[in-house]
C-alpha cells in the first residue's frame, strides 16, 4: 500500500497497518535539499523536488505546498520581500486603516505570479510522484490573511471596532479561497489545508462569530469537490476546538499548546481524525530519539488510534538529520 492509499485509507476508518507520518516540513526540507529559501518560495519546481526528496528519504507520507503565507496576501497588493536564505518580509501593511477595505477586490488568479506558482506545484506534484504521495494545496483563511495584510494588533481591535468592515474584508478573503481551492483541487490535490492561525488569539466568541462559518463554508467547498479538507490552527487551541471540529474538516490539526489533546477525540466525527501533536523544539528538535519515541507513543496513546502523527507545528530548521530520522522510525513502529 502506497504512501496515499495508507492516508486516505486511514481517514476513512479503513484497516491499516499503521498512521499516517505527516510532519510539515518547510525550511527544514530547503536546508536539507540545499535550495535557498528564497527559491524555495519562489521557485515551484525547487520546492516540489526538495518537499519530495524528504518524503522519499525520511519516509513521509505527505507532500505539501507550503512555505509561507504570502501568496494570496502578495496578490491582494501587499509588498514582499525575499531575502535569498531566510523567510519572507512584508513591507509594511496594505491595509492602513480599515477604510482600505473598500479597495480590495477578489484577485485573478492568473495574473498573480505566486497564486498560480502554487496550482503548477500541485500539477509537478502529481506529474512527478506519480500517485505516490498525498498532496496537499493550501489556502489561507479569512483571519489570517486579514492580520497578513492589517497587523495582527490591529486586526484584533477592528474585529471589536469596526466589525461591518472586517466582515467585508472576510467575504473577500472567503471568495478568493474558494477560487484558489477549485484551481489547486483541479490540478490534483488530494486535500486542501486551510491555515488560519491567528485564530487562536480572539476567544472562542471572536472565532465563531468571525471565522467559524466561513472555515465550514470552505470546508464544504472542499468537501463538493470531492478531496478532504485539513484546519490549522497553530497555538493553544483548547477553547475553540470543539468548534474547529465541527467545521467538518476531515483532519483538524492540534498544536503541542494544546495540553490535553484526549480530551477532544470523542467528539470526532466518524471519518475526522486529529494530527499532531509532539513539540517540534523540546522534543524534536532538541530532545535525544527516546524522547522523540517516547512523545510519538504518548500522542498515538492519547488519540486512541485516530491521529496521523505529526508535531504540532513546522519542524524547524535547526532539527539534526539524526533526530528527524528517529522521529520518522518512531512514526513507522506504531501498529493499528
């Protein structure tokens, strides 16, 4: 059973031998591949080939197109810049005051370099792995590009200040997710990743007046399409993952902030499972392999079965080879 048929198996509550390993690797899969960051970003085909050398060498069962959140953000009018190894740098906000809101306007995905880099990372993926692979797109959700384009400070106030303008903002952000998920799931994603992770900073009132519908509605979009939908929401999540599980998104990601992540299976769906959640600093990246053994079994224990094994966010460039490897053993040693 290939990598893909073991995710999609295992999701729909199919035996299998194992959970899937679906660690999110970014600047960890540039270093290792040697790309710059800047290409990595920029180019799809460094990206796609450094994202699939780790899959092939630490036996991933995922390829994603992650590498920052600025693809949408740049096509809405926020300047970027790349430094040549090092993360991407927004050049100040594009939205200085909430009365920019009313020049936003749904961006033609054709004509914005970064958004249609992605759809021909997607269509690589699958040109290049041939099936092997889960693959992954990606969209931003609303609160997250919101905070991308206004200053996360700022963004908070305007959600309590100026609400009838943040729900403008948000449809915007909403309608151009749904177009960018159609083109990435048209080109052959398997899933759809949905990251919204200033989420965790606004309460549970904040989020479900704000984001929660407009994550279901996304997830919906998804689902009519015929792929799974994935929520990621990085931070302590505790107070609002009831609800992030009742997006109906197929796999809901839980940060290592989360202190109790049994305490959320129950209310899984019947075809939902969780993903994460050891610390990607103090455990994988800095902890020897028994540690990283040992928080791999407590997360397997804990979920019950019904968690693909993942850290709970980005594993970080700093992490050894060595313990990127242990961690990927420890993944393949569980039995379902």
């Amino acid at each position: 059973m290939n990598s893909l048929q073991l995710t999609l198996d295992f999701i729909a509550d199919k035996k299998v031998s194992r959970p899937p390993f679906h660690p999110i690797i970014m600047r960890f899969a540039a270093k290792y591949a040697g790309v710059k960051y800047r290409d990595f970003c920029l180019d799809y085909k460094s990206k796609c080939d450094a994202m699939a050398g780790c899959a092939r060498d630490f036996s991933l069962d995922w390829v994603t197109v992650m590498s920052d959140p600025y693809a949408e953000a740049e096509a809405f009018g926020l300047k970027v810049n790349y430094p040549e190894d090092n993360l991407p740098l927004q050049d100040g906000f594009l939205l200085n005051s909430v009365r920019d809101i009313d020049s936003l306007t749904v961006p033609d995905i054709d004509s914005c370099g970064r958004m249609l880099s992605r759809i021909k990372e997607v269509e690589y993926y699958n040109k290049t792995t041939g099936g092997e692979y889960f693959i992954v797109g990606w969209v931003e959700g609303p609160l997250a590009e919101y905070a991308d384009l206004r200053g996360l400070q700022d963004a908070c106030m305007d959600l309590y200040d100026s609400a009838q303008k943040v729900e403008k903002a948000f449809d915007i952000f909403t309608e151009n997710a749904v177009n960018f998920i159609t083109r990435q799931i048209k080109a052959g994603a398997h899933c759809i990743g949905i990251g919204d992770a200033a989420c965790s900073q606004i309460g549970p009132e904040l989020y479900r007046q704000f984001c929660f519908k407009r994550q279901k509605y996304l997830v919906e979009h998804i689902h009519s399409l015929g792929v799974l939908a994935k929520l990621h929401i990085c931070g302590n999540t505790s107070k609002i993952l009831p609800d992030m599980i009742k997006t109906g998104a197929d796999i809901i990601d839980i940060d290592h902030l989360v202190p109790n992540m049994d305490n959320y299976i129950s209310l899984l769906a019947e075809r939902q499972v969780v993903c994460g959640n050891s610390d990607p600093v103090s455990v994988i990246q800095d902890g020897d392999s028994a540690a990283i053994a040992n928080s791999v079994l407590d997360c397997f224990k804990k979920v019950r079965g019904r968690g693909i094994v993942s850290a709970g966010c980005e594993i970080t460039p700093g992490t050894a080879v060595a313990n990127f490897s242990a961690y990927s053993k420890a993944a393949h040693s569980l039995k379902l």
